[in-house]
C-alpha cells in the first residue's frame, strides 16, 4: 500500500518526480507543454517516464489532442518520444463519440483542420456544410498561424443564429509550439460562447476523459485503481490543474509550460512556494503535492 503524501508545503515546493513517484501506482500526464514542445521531445522528461515505468509504476498519457489516439502514437515518435516511456494514451478525440451519442443523426460540421479528420471516423452523424448543420465538431483553427480567435466572428454568428451546438474537442486556449504560442479549439469555442452559442467540452477538465483514464489504469493493473494512487502531471491550469481538482486526483504542477511567463523560471522554493499559493488560491479543492520548473527525475 502506497504512503498519503501531504499537500504542498513551503519545504516541498521544488520536488522532482523522484520525490513523489514511491506514493504513485502511477501518473495521468499531460503531453504538449510537458513532454515536447510541438518540435521535439524534451530529453528528460523522456528520461523521467522511462524511469518511472522501469520502477513498475504506469504512465498514461491523457491529451487535448482532439484526434483519435492513434494519430499521436506516430507523432510522438517523430518528435524523439520512445515507445517505452508510456503505457496508453487517451485523447479528448477519443471520447467526443459519447457527446455526440445523444444526437443521432443530426446533421454535422467539422470546424478544424485536415489533420483531425480521424476524429470524425467512428462517427454515424452525416457531415454536411455549416448552413445544414446542427452540430459543429470543434477541433481546432482552420489556420494555425492566426493569433486571434475574432477572425472567425462572423462564421461564429451565423451559427449562433442557427442555433448549432458546438462540440469543442479541445478545450485547451493556447499551447506553445516551439516559441510562439498558438490558439487552440478552446479560444473560438469560449468566444462562441461569449457570442451566446451553447458549447459542450470533450477533453480535461471534463470527467469523461479522466473516467477513461481510470478504465485503462485498471485494465493494465489487473484491478481497480483509487484516485488517489493515481498522480496528475501537467502545464495547463485550466485544463490539467482544475481537471486534478475537480476530479480528485493529486496535481504535480509543470510552471515552464504554458504559464511560464507567469510564473517565471522556479529557480528557489520561494518562486515554487508563492506560486503555489497562487494556484490553490484559486483551486481551494486541489490537492497540489509539487511544482517543479520542467519534468524531470531528479
């Protein structure tokens, strides 16, 4: 039986994965921002969930990635990422069938790009043009070289008019990528909603995605898992850090990701302390066990 590990305190801020993992049957962690950058793969984060697999523990990685998993298994390993350094992967992609579920056969548009058709395969609904539909299937900007969600205003409009409901396949707003950041699904859906339109989000912070991570953790231990010998890793305080908090799972907080500017560079406990207090200022229900600057073993 694994020991409880406390919440964060001033003495812990700055912890390794090391440090944590002996309290873990394993880690739910996030992909982009803590892993790679959209470029290549961080060496020792590699490095660090090849060591915690080598230890018995499992590693499941849990993405916004509004694609079928199976489309990030070959890009991981384009960007540098080893097959060994992770079990399974779950994607906001692979759950989208279960919102779509209540729909039958309604009409359906996919806002996004080529590269996230696969997430349309499984699906029965006939994808049709905007003026027919009365779903959209949000996966992401059609350009990603836009930096601002209002270019698609007037598209937004008219589906607000219609009274389309927006299916966001992920609901991150921004990732790096390499380093500029750029806009994600999250950005046009939360303006659609600001417009009026009626969103629903597939991906983290939403428990579907957690409540497949959960299946996959029995499936490879043999047995069912509690939330709390299950660790969540990430860079996104709205998607990784709220979903750990709204989900019940314990949160080991990534700063040199997405926030990064933020909260600087976490060279002293003092920088890791007062953005913890940050963090849970704002999450009272987390239960936040670490913060470190990059994933790293030691």
């Amino acid at each position: 039986m694994k020991t409880p590990i406390q919440s964060l305190d001033t003495p812990r801020a700055l912890l390794p994965l090391s440090k944590l993992v002996d309290h873990y049957d394993g880690l739910l962690c996030d992909i982009w921002g803590v892993l790679h950058n959209g470029v290549a793969a961080f060496d020792e984060a590699v490095d660090a969930l090849c060591r915690v697999r080598a230890s018995g523990r499992y590693v499941i990685l849990i993405t916004n990635a509004p694609r079928l998993s199976k489309d990030i298994y070959p890009q991981l390993k384009r960007l540098g990422f080893p097959r060994e350094a992770f079990d399974t992967i779950i994607t906001s992609g692979d759950v989208v069938n279960a919102l779509i579920a209540p729909h039958p056969g309604a009409p359906l548009y996919h806002f996004g790009p080529a590269r996230d058709l696969s997430v349309l395969e499984s699906l029965k609904n006939p994808v049709v043009e905007l003026p027919d539909a009365k779903l959209c299937l949000l996966t992401g900007p059609l350009d990603d070289a836009i930096e601002t969600a209002d270019i698609y205003r007037s598209e937004l409009v008219r589906m607000r008019d219609n009274a389309v409901l927006m299916i966001c396949a992920n609901p991150d707003l921004v990732i790096r990528s390499g380093n500029r950041m750029v806009i994600c699904a999250g950005s046009i859906a939360q303006l659609y909603s600001q417009l009026g339109g009626k969103v629903i989000f597939a991906g983290k912070p939403q428990a579907a995605i957690y409540n497949e991570a959960l299946k996959r953790a029995k499936d490879l231990a043999g047995q069912d898992l509690p939330k709390e010998r299950l660790l969540a890793v990430g860079d996104g305080l709205l998607t990784d850090i709220k979903g750990a908090a709204d989900n019940g799972f314990d949160a080991y907080f990534v700063a040199g990701g997405i926030h990064a500017s933020e909260f600087g560079e976490m060279s002293s406990v003092s920088e890791a302390t007062k953005a913890a207090n940050t963090i849970k200022s704002r999450y009272s229900n987390l239960k936040l066990v670490g913060i470190c600057d990059k994933l790293r073993w030691t």
